[in-house]
C-alpha cells in the first residue's frame, strides 16, 4: 500500500493538470463554453477536497483498509470524466 502522502501527492498532481487543461482550453478557446469550464474547474477543486478530506479521516471500522484504498483511487481514475463535457 502506497503511505497517505504519496496518494496526496498523485491527487494534487493530478488536480493541476486538470487545471491547467481547463486554464489553457479557455485560453485558446476563449469564445466557447466558459461557463462551462468554470463550473468543471469548481468540480474538479471540490473533489480534490473531498478526496484528500478523506484520506485524513480515520478509516471506519465497518470498511478493510484496502477497499478503503480502493474506493479512493477508483475516485482518482474518474477525476479526468469530469472535463468529459466540455471538450467533445
């Protein structure tokens, strides 16, 4: 199992690519769909909170530690859909 701070470190990588893709999408393509760039930029902010709010918590006691883990990094591998509706 990869330590709690490298998990952080691959969320927050992760949230400024996203970021960055946002930033530069409205960069080049500044006539469309802004609104809807700004509303997948809050998204992906508020999940990279949620996602690194959790790794924080104590584990439940109901919840092993590896599906714990699991259910997290399925989290990370579907952060890059949330920019699925803007670029198409």
């Amino acid at each position: 199992m990869a330590s709690k701070k490298l998990i952080k470190k691959k969320i927050n990588v992760l949230t400024g690519e996203l970021l960055t893709e946002c930033f530069a999408f409205v960069h080049f393509y500044p006539e469309t769909k802004s609104k809807q760039v700004s509303e997948t930029m809050w998204a992906i902010v508020h999940t990279r909170n949620e996602l690194l709010s959790r790794i924080n918590r104590k584990i439940p006691k109901e919840e092993s530690v590896r599906s714990f883990y699991r259910n997290v990094k399925t989290d990370i591998d579907e952060m890059p859909a949330l920019m699925d509706h803007f670029i198409g």
